[in-house]
C-alpha cells in the first residue's frame, strides 16, 4: 500500500507507468517510520514484531496492555487514542468489536491523523465508520488505507471505498493461510477441503481426485443426496472408489442433511426419514461415515430431530465393524478422471459417467460385488480381481494400456465396451485401438478418423435400434412363423443366458464398422434404426449387418468381451432389464467361478462384503421403497426371504454369524466351500459378522 504497488500494477495493464512515475503518488518507506496500534493483543503483537524487524518505530494504545509486555515487545505504550494518531504515520486497528470501538475511527479522530498517513483495519468493520474514511481518502488527508473487514459483511458491491484509487480491500481473508489456520487448531488440527462424489464434478472443479487422496489425511465428503439417475447406491459407489485411493485405514465423513435437498431445495423443511436413511446406510456399506447436519440452529419444522437418531445409535453401537476392513470382491471397474477430462470433454456426463453408473447400477441389481479402481492403480489393486471392466475409457496412455494387457496375461478377465482404448491421453484419436489385440477387434484401415461417441451418439439419442442375437433361435420358439425365418441352429453363448425366447435386444444406440480378429465370436449385431411412428411403418428395413454389437475372445484361454455397443451408456439412461441382465451376464461368464457372495430373494439390495482380521463383514441394504423410482422416497419396504451364499473356503469349520440389527446370533457349517444364510426379513438394512 504505502509503495503504491497497485497503482503501479493497474497503469502497467494498461501500458502505461514504465516511466512515467510522475503518475503514481511517491511511496513511503517502511524503515523508520511510525507504526501506531491500536490493540496489542495476539495478533497487534505479532504485528509489532514484525514491524520492528522491518526497522519501525512502534506506539501502541491499549489500556488493557500491561506494560511489561509492551516493552517484552519493544513498543512504546501511549495514554490516549489520540496521541497514537497524531504520532504515527501508519495506523493499524487490531481492537475487538463491542460498543466501546464502535466507529472509533469517525470523522473527529481522522482528522486528527497525520496528513499523508495511512490506515488499516484487520479487526473488525465496525471499528470504521466508513463515510468519513471515504471523505479523508477523497481529500487526500489519507493517502491511504487497507481493509480487510467492512460493515455490513459482506460489503456491498457499490461500496464507494471500492472505488477509490487508494485503497487496497480485501474479503476478510487476512489470516487465511494455511499456516495460520493449522496454528489456530493446534496440534490436532489439519487443513482439508470438502471434495464430492462426481468424477465429472471434480473435473470440472481442477480438482485431481488422486493428487488429493495421497496428500490428506481425511476426505470430508460433500455427496449429499442421491439424483434419480443414480439412487441411493451411489453413495456406496462413491466411498468405495474414494477409499480405493485415499486407503481403507482412512475417514470419509460425509456431509448428511437433514432437510428437503435436491430439487426441489427446502433448507428448513424435513427430509422424509426413509429418504434420509437410505442414503445414510448405502454410505456405510461403501465405507463411508456420518456427518448430519441441519441448516440453521432453530427449527420449526422438528421432524428432522428425529431422523438421524436411531441410525447414529446404531452407528456408535457397530462403529469398529465399519472401519478399517477391505472390500471382497473379484470385480474392479476401473475409472479415470483423465478419460473425463480429455476424452469426455464437454459430454464427460454422457462419455464417461453413464457407462460407469450403467455398470454401477447393473452390478447392484445382480448383487455381485464390486470395487472402483483407477487407471494408474491397477497393478497395486488388482490382486484378488478376476475381472477388470473397462466403461468407455476411451483415453488410454500406453502405459495404461500395458498394465491392463498385463492383468490379462496373468489370468485376469476383461471386459470393455464403446471406445475404450481408441483415444490416447489428450483425447486425440489413435488409428487403431490400443487395446485392438486383446478386444479381437481393430478398425485398421477405417477411412475415417475415429471421432469422440458424442458426435455420433447425440443424434440417435431416441433411435430405434436393436442388436440381433446369434444364432437366431426362434423358429424353436412357439409363435408365428415365416418361410424365410432361420433355422435354429447351434447352443448360444453364456453371455446371451435368460434371452432364449428373443432374437433381438433393444439397443438405443449407433455403431461403426469394425474388423473382427480370427478367433473372435460376435454374439450380437446392429440393426439399425427404422420409424417407431405411424405404428404400421414400425418394420425393419435392414434387418441384417456386420457390424459387432457384442465380441468374445477366448483365445489362448482367456475371456476378453468387448461390446462396442454401449449398453451400459444404455442402461443408465433407459434402465432397461434386458441391459441390466447382458452387463451381469458378461460378468459372470469373465468372472469363471470366482464371485464370493450370492445372494437371492426380492427386492433392490445393494450387498457389500469386507474382510476384518479374522472376519467377514457383510452389508446387506435395502433399496426397495415406496417411491423408489424419484426422490424423496417415502417408505423402505421390508423384503423377504433372502437367501445368501458366501465363499469361506474348503474347511469346513463352524461359523458364528452375528446380525446386527436383527439380533440374532447362529452357528453355521459351510458346505462345498460355501456359507448358506437365510434372512426371513430385511427391513431397511443388516449386517453380519463372519467369525
């Protein structure tokens, strides 16, 4: 301020300055001057010695302040206000806010200043009134002043203060340094920010999710409501693809409200309990703990006093079963934020967070469980994964590409859909796959650059196509037949399981040629789109291609599927069972016989097992409700029986199973490596403790 330095700044934008000093009002130099505060507390103390390292001379007005601290810190005390402000050629307000310092700055106590002087407020907005400062600033009585504070906060943008040139404000952010934060916590303080549960969110924030989990301690998660597109299970998707960085050791608390949020928005109103509940008990199944809050301190609205309890009862009560335990599973989705950023670009909801919730959702439903990998962790991640699914990742970097082919050549299962591989790190097209050996696939010798799915997609986001199955079984099927109908011929692949009655699935999308490798078997086809609308049009006027929906590869052992047909993009659009049933289907087939949990009966469950010591941790989470399809949800609705099967291995030793909130404790005998469990009822969750 007092070497002018923002003049200097804001005439050298505008290309002037360099040499015309003459312009810029002469500055004052620090060494030697006068520094008067007014407040020598904490803080104007701090002040002080600074100062005096700077070679100031300091007065200080503070009836409170004993003597033998003023001269500990080399400042001169003086008896009144007034004497400081005549004296000192740079006054600063370090002074509390009450009715005794209100506007002790004012009309009579400037003028009293030195003219040329300068002022700072780092206290309080208050200390000021603010009309007279503008007035002294105007005149030229104060050559400046700095201020941190206002009155009222935050200030108004008209503030007339702001439009002088000789001042510097700022948003009350003296002390906001890092430094200064952790000092003010002490020794169990840290220094975190709020992240949340959307890749694409924290794209387009600059946030590296990544960089993040490996320089803190502690992830304080602002996920605080699920969307209709994707349900309470997100919740747990997002702790488990957190902890996977961050590290199962580690603390998730999330941001829980209480109230009505979403759309619509009411701060003050009750979230409806099963609503609020769903999305608290999906939270711990996926590692992650709770942190209700309410806005505001007075409600009229008290409903919401009461939903949080019994939950945070329960949660104290089981709180060292959720923590500190990884998860069982032989599934990794793998996910990139780069993908999001290069490939995804401006369509990274449609390009990369569809496929990934498409693939969320229809493991959910199937019940098999899963955990989220990153790209860059999938050496480090992989041990106990049979299968690694690859959602649209359309960037890859060779060094991505090569961990995967590595997965795969020591045994490991593949699944890939859309464009994954044919991008590289940038976003750039590549001219082929990079994963073209391992997919069975290529479009080597494509005429056509390959562009991001979005170009193509967007105009047949409503389009009647389907994917022919093969071989085509229907003329076995009872119905109408025709003479040019095809045999039926040939068993299909486990893939195409349940679709025995149906030659055709519906797709939704759009697809490109592609070259299919020796050895490769093509389960599905495209068909393209034809008029859903005059209903008697509805006929397909090319029933037949070459171009792959769906490709195995089974060469030299292995099971690799690439379904350049995004169906998973599909399903978390359309939600269609058919979508739902293929996703699970594939992963089954990858998978072999390697799945550690089964679990059947009715209703959405969303089933998670972790490994503690010396025990299992099962999670069981009703998502059944009335309502169930939007928000808020109105009721959880009991479901039942519910049949579970969990891998404990060949011994056959008796295991103590607790459940936690039924109550319940039994003593059971795995057979055939299994452990057989029955729930007659699952209300809104259980879980159970395997020892």
């Amino acid at each position: 301020m007092t070497k002018r330095v923002t003049l200097g700044d804001r005439d050298l934008r505008k290309g002037q300055g360099w040499s015309d000093y003459g312009a810029i009002p002469i500055g004052l130099e620090a060494h030697g001057t006068t520094l008067g505060l007014v407040g020598l507390g904490r803080i104007g103390g701090r002040v002080a010695e600074i100062a005096r390292a700077l070679g100031m001379h300091v007065l200080a007005f503070d009836p409170y302040a004993a003597p033998a601290r003023a001269e500990a810190l080399g400042v001169t005390l003086v008896g009144t206000l007034e004497e400081l402000l005549a004296s000192a050629e740079i006054v600063s307000l370090h002074c509390p806010a009450i009715p005794a310092t209100y506007q002790l700055i004012n009309a009579r106590t400037l003028a009293l200043m030195r003219r040329g002087s300068y002022l700072i407020n780092v206290a309080r907005g208050t200390v000021i009134d603010e009309a007279a400062l503008a007035d002294a600033l105007r005149s030229g009585h104060l050559a400046g002043a700095g201020l941190d504070v206002f009155d009222p906060e935050p200030a108004a943008a008209d503030n007339p203060l702001f439009s002088l040139p000789n001042t510097i404000c700022t948003p009350h952010i003296a002390s906001y340094t890092e430094a200064s934060v952790l000092s003010l916590g002490g020794d169990d303080c840290i220094w975190v920010g709020m992240n949340g549960g959307s890749i694409s969110g924290q794209a387009r924030s600059f946030r590296d999710y990544r960089a993040i989990c490996a320089r803190t301690p502690i992830i304080l998660l602002d996920h605080q409501t699920r969307s209709n597109a994707e349900g309470f299970q997100h919740n747990a998707f997002a702790g488990k693809l957190i902890h996977g960085m961050l590290g199962w050791d580690k603390l998730i608390p999330e941001s829980m409200p209480m109230y009505q949020i979403g759309t619509p928005m009411f701060r003050l109103a009750t979230k409806t309990p099963a609503e609020a509940r769903a999305w608290m008990l999906a939270g711990f199944a996926g590692g992650i703990q709770p942190w209700w809050h309410h806005v505001s301190a007075y409600h009229e609205d008290r409903r919401m006093y009461r939903t949080a309890e019994p939950i945070m009862r329960w949660h104290r009560e089981n709180e060292r079963y959720l923590v500190d335990r990884t998860p069982v599973a032989s599934v990794g989705v793998v996910w990139s934020q780069r993908s999001v950023d290069f490939y995804g670009r401006d369509a990274a909801d449609e390009l990369a967070e569809q496929p990934l919730r498409g693939w969320m959702q229809a493991l959910v439903r199937a019940r098999i469980p899963y955990r989220p990998v990153h790209v860059d962790q999938i050496a480090e991640s992989s041990d106990g994964l049979a299968v690694l699914i690859l959602p649209n990742l359309g960037a890859l970097d060779d060094a991505q590409a090569s961990a995967i082919r590595r997965f795969v050549e020591r045994g490991g299962s593949l699944i890939a859909t859309g464009q994954t591989s044919l991008f590289d790190e940038w976003g750039d097209a590549r001219p082929d796959f990079a994963l073209a050996d391992l997919l069975g696939v290529s479009r080597a010798g494509s005429a056509t650059a390959a562009r991001a799915a979005s170009e193509r997609l967007r105009g047949n986001a409503a389009a009647q196509t389907y994917l022919r199955l093969t071989p085509e079984l229907r003329a076995g099927v009872d119905g109408p037949h025709v003479a040019r109908e095809p045999l039926a011929s040939g068993a299909r692949h486990p893939v195409l399981a349940g679709f025995e009655q149906t030659d055709i699935l519906p797709y939704g999308g759009a697809l490109e040629p592609l070259r299919v490798a020796d050895g490769a078997s093509v389960l599905a086809t495209f068909v393209p789109a034809f008029p859903a609308f005059p209903p008697e049009t509805a006929w397909m006027r090319e029933p037949r291609t070459e171009l792959p929906g769906v490709v195995v590869n089974e060469t030299g052992g292995r099971r690799v599927a690439f379904v350049p047909a995004d169906i998973d993009r599909r399903y978390a659009i359309d939600n269609l069972p058919d979508h739902g049933d293929l996703l699970a289907n594939l992963v089954r087939w990858a998978a072999r016989d390697s799945i550690p949990l089964r679990v059947d009966g009715p209703g959405l469950l969303d089933v998670e097992l972790y490994r503690q010591t010396d025990r299992l941790v099962l999670h069981i989470v009703n998502l059944t409700g009335v309502g169930s399809w939007r928000a808020p949800m109105e009721e959880i609705v009991p479901v039942g029986p519910v049949s579970v099967r969990v891998r404990v291995g060949q011994r056959e030793t008796e295991r103590v199973v607790r459940w936690r909130v039924g109550g319940r404790t039994e003593r059971v005998v795995p057979r055939d490596g299994w452990l057989r469990l029955t729930l007659p009822l699952v209300r809104e969750h259980e879980l159970a403790l395997i020892e």
